[in-house]
C-alpha cells in the first residue's frame, strides 16, 4: 500500500474503498467488509480512509459481514464462527440456549424435548436458522459444523484457524486440524494448544495431527503429553516424502479408491477403543456436574462412535457381496460404489426447476460445490476434481451444475473424512 501510494494519484495506497456501515445513534462507523485494509492503514500510520458508507442497522451489519466473508477463503471460519454467534445475540432466545445448540435444534426435532422447548419457539428458532441461511447462502450443516468444533475448541485456536490456499508450509493450523484437535481433545484448551503448536512446528498434514491427537488424548497432564510430543519429535522419520505418501493412502482408503484389510478394521478398533475411554471418563465419576458443550460434544462422539460401527457393517457387507450397491435409493439419484473400480456412478440428473424451488425454501437434499469444500476443509477444485474422478457421490442438473446427495456426503464427513489432502 506504501508503494501504490507513492504512484500518481495514488492517494493512501488503497486499490478498494472500505465500506462501512452507518448505525443510528452509534458514535462511530462499523466496518462491513475491509478490515484487512484498516489494519493495515492503521499500522502504516496512514490517517486517511477511503471508503464506501452505508446506512444500516446492526443486523444488517452483521448479516453483510457473514456474506462478504465467504469471500475472503483464508479467515472465512473464525469470522463465521463470530459473527454467527453476534447475530444470535440479538435474538430473544440468546439468554437461555447458545447458536450452536439453535442449529441442533434445526436438524433434530427430538432436541427440543431434551431442551424443554415449546413446539412454537421451535418453529420460530428453525424460522429464523432457514432464513438466515439463506440470506447468508450458507448451508445450515457448514455453519453447524463450524459452531460444533469452535464450540469444544480453545477460543484463540478458533480465532487464528486458516484455510491454506497455497504453499507447503504450515503457518497457522487449518479448520481441519482445529477439527481433528477439537473432537480428541474437547475443552481441554491446554492440550490442544501444545497439539497446535506441534503440528505448526512440525508442518503436520491433518492425517499426521490426527495420530497425533489420539495419542495425546491418553495422557493425564499437560507434561505427559510435553513428554509424549518430545519423544515424537525424537523418533519422526526424515524421509519427509514417505510419510506424504502413506498420509494420501490413508486419505484415499477413507475416500474409497483403496481397499486394504486395515481399512476395514482400523475403524472398528478406533470405534472400539474410544467407546471405552468415554465409558472410563463417565464411570470415573457419574454425578459430576458437566457443561453443556461437553455434553452436546460427548453425545455427537457417542452417536458418531454408533453409526461409524454401523456404516463398517455396511462395508463388510459390500465387499463380501460385491454385487451389493453401497447406496441405493429407488425414488431419486441412483448412486452406487462399483467395486470393481471403486467409482461412485451418477445414472440420473437432478431437475433444474425442482432444484431452484428447493434451494430458494431451504429444503434442498443437495450441497453445491463450497459447501462440500467448506466441510472438507479444501478447495472447490478438489471437490470438482473428486467428482470428476467419481471418488465423490455427486450429479449434474439438466443445467449442467453439480450438486452432492446430503445424506451421503454427512455420511463421508462423518468417518473422519477431513484428512483428505487436497490435489494441488
């Protein structure tokens, strides 16, 4: 900006206007999208802004602010994760149940029983989730499964979590590390900050911090697990390509395109292993008062631990009868995993027309593109290029577009998908 400054009419160095939002009765200006911009200006000592103003209300605001963030990759999930939570702040239910819990709420009606919520507050709470998604053009399973990991993460982690676009180098850790983190370690905000700072200072892949995290999930003090990650350090292998190479092998093997016999049963010994440590931890001493995101996080690994278990029988099942469709539905997409070539197989396309009506009322089955990519934490063009690989269910719309069947992609999501690297 110094530089552009210095160019002829190139006032403070500002290629954009920032825009700002004018509140009544609020002294200052609030700003919209720019804050990069101000930043900068600020630690450059430039005293002149130049910018866009607007006038609007605080919920307008932030509104605006969760829009403009889906354009801004590198920070889109700390700023979602804030401002979601600022915009239900100013909802009358703020005071008695958080975001997070509202969004549970949308996806499970039996939730509101164990909430002691009314039938009408229910469908009020889900009013305003659906319209706000809408208007954000955020799909209700991103911003819930953003709220989830922040909601168990230590809040500095949360605030500093980027998306890597580029390069090789580990910065900061990713929304997918933060994940990984986040599920091993809920709340306990030490451990996950020794496990960060690792994985930085090591530039583990999410595969690499996932084995990382299991281990550090059996120690009982911050310095068991100093001295567990000290020993590691000790024996990591230098061949630095080796293990790059088995990382992509166990993300294809959870992405389907390879079958080994570890494949099948690792995840039932993880299912396994873990089920008794959340049994140990409970028994240890039942009548212990816990918080409500412990419960809410321990009760989604509880029921993660269950349909992992089931989806294995399903495998097991699929490969001793190879004849068998992994997933079939006769009323709509026909989507099969053909053994043979490990190929997700699109046979039927989706409707425009019904496709808009479903997408403009919120009931859509489908997630686009950046909705895939958001939950995988990866790049559109990886998601496109699964598709086109046929590693991914997935269709196209008379129109051409590609949509992903939800069920099945939550089902991706569920068996730990978030260690896929992406194909630069």
């Amino acid at each position: 900006m110094r530089n552009k400054a210095k160019e002829p009419n190139g006032r403070n160095g500002q290629i954009d206007p920032v825009i700002l939002g004018e509140i009544e009765g609020e002294p200052l200006y609030r700003v919209i999208d720019g804050f990069h911009r101000c930043a900068a200006l600020k630690k450059g000592e430039i005293g002149e802004v130049v910018a866009t103003i607007m006038p609007t209300t605080w919920e307008e605001v932030i509104d605006l602010r969760i829009m403009t963030a889906r354009t801004h990759k590198v920070v889109q999930f700390a700023r979602v994760v804030d401002w979601v939570n600022d915009s239900w702040e100013r909802t009358p239910w703020a005071d008695r149940f958080n975001v997070t819990q509202a969004f549970v709420l949308y996806k499970s009606s039996s939730a509101a029983k164990r909430m002691g919520i009314s039938g009408s507050e229910v469908s009020e709470i889900n009013d305003w989730v659906r319209a706000k998604c809408n208007k954000w053009d955020l799909s209700a399973a991103v911003i819930y499964n953003h709220l989830s990991v922040a909601s168990i993460a230590d809040p500095q982690l949360a605030r500093n979590a980027r998306y890597r676009i580029s390069g090789s180098k580990l910065e900061e850790i990713t929304p997918g590390h933060l994940k990984v983190i986040a599920k091993a370690l809920p709340l306990r905000f030490d451990m996950q900050r020794l496990a960060a700072d690792t994985a930085v200072a090591r530039n583990l892949g999410i595969s690499e911090t996932r084995a990382l995290v299991n281990r550090l999930a059996g120690c009982d003090n911050l310095e068991e697990a100093q001295h567990l990650t000290d020993h590691l350090q000790e024996q990591r292998p230098n061949h630095k390509s080796t293990i790059e190479k088995h990382s992509r092998k166990r993300a294809l093997v959870r992405l389907g395109t390879v079958t080994t016999k570890e494949s099948v049963l690792a995840p039932a010994h993880i299912a396994v292993r873990r089920a008794r440590e959340l049994l140990e931890k409970v028994a240890v001493d039942p009548t212990t008062e816990y918080s409500p995101e412990a419960l809410v996080g321990a009760h989604r690994e509880i029921m993660a631990l269950g349909k992992g278990l089931f989806d294995l029988t399903q495998i097991i099942e699929g490969i001793t009868k190879r004849d068998r469709p992994l997933i079939t539905n006769g009323s709509g997409p026909n989507l099969q995993n053909a053994y043979g070539s490990n190929l997700f197989i699109v046979e039927t396309t989706l409707p425009q027309t019904e496709l808009v009506a479903q997408e403009a009322n919120g009931t859509s089955e489908y997630f686009r593109s950046e909705d895939v990519a958001s939950l995988f934490d990866v790049t559109e063009r990886t998601v496109i290029n699964w598709a086109a690989d046929g590693v991914i269910p997935h269709l196209r719309t008379v129109g051409g577009h590609l949509r992903y069947p939800r069920a099945q992609i939550m089902e991706l999501l569920n068996a730990n998908m978030d260690g896929i690297t992406p194909k630069e």
